[in-house]
C-alpha cells in the first residue's frame, strides 16, 4: 500500500512517477516531453493521456453533482441562483483540474504498468530525438 501511496503523492504533487523529483508541468498547459531529472518520457504512447481527460470528466462531473444536487433539492433556494453558479462550474473545474488529471493517470498507469526493466528504459532512450 505505501508504494500505491507514494505513487498518488508524486501525482497529486504533478511530479515525475519514476524518480518523483522532475516537475512534469513547465507551463499552466504545457509539460515536458521527457522528466527533466530522469529522462523518463511522460507520454509512453499516442493518446496516452485520453485517459487523464476521462478522469478530469468524471471528478468535476461527480463535484459539480455533489454540490448542485443537494441544493436543488432544498426547495427554499431559488433555481435561477443555482444555474448561475453552475453552470459556469461545469468549464471551471476541469480547467482547473486539467494538471491534476494527468499526474494521477501517470502515478495510476505506472503503479499498474511500471518499466519492467532497464532494458526497456534504455530501448526507450534510444529512441529519443532531442532537437535544442
């Protein structure tokens, strides 16, 4: 279970899931090709991230009805409030957790499908085209 937790840690902290120091981010929607410290590439293949954004979807969504539904079922608050301020929500929290979604599904894909050894990481080095 602490290895699960350590995992979920360097996500939530949007760091690299091999080495844990690398920051994956290095700009609001931008991230790094490969771990600054390690060289781990974040992105293992095409649309490897499809799945952060199914994470994004399904956390705002259950938030946004957690919140709205219990309030819309209190007949004493008016409806047009309600809307108001969710309605706007429904952009603003998976904007918001856009970083958080793809830290979780890294830590998440790397608990269930680690390097499975140094040849693997070495075969994926290279491979790596580095234009500066």
């Amino acid at each position: 279970m602490s290895r699960f937790m350590t995992f979920l840690k360097r996500g939530l902290l949007l760091r690299c899931p091999v080495c844990g120091k690398g920051h994956a981010f290095r700009s609001p929607f931008k991230m790094y090709e490969r771990c600054p410290i390690c060289n781990f590439r974040f992105e293992r293949e095409e649309g490897y991230f499809s799945s952060s954004m199914a994470i994004n979807l399904v956390i705002s969504e259950l938030i946004i009805t957690a919140v709205v539904v219990p309030l819309a079922a209190t007949p004493s608050i008016p409806l047009v409030p309600l809307l108001i301020i969710g309605a706007p929500m429904t952009v603003i929290l998976p904007v918001l957790l856009y970083h958080h979604s793809h830290g979780l599904w890294m830590a998440m894909d790397h608990y269930l499908h680690p390097i499975n050894t140094p040849g693997e990481y070495i075969a994926d080095l290279d491979n790596q085209h580095l234009y500066r």
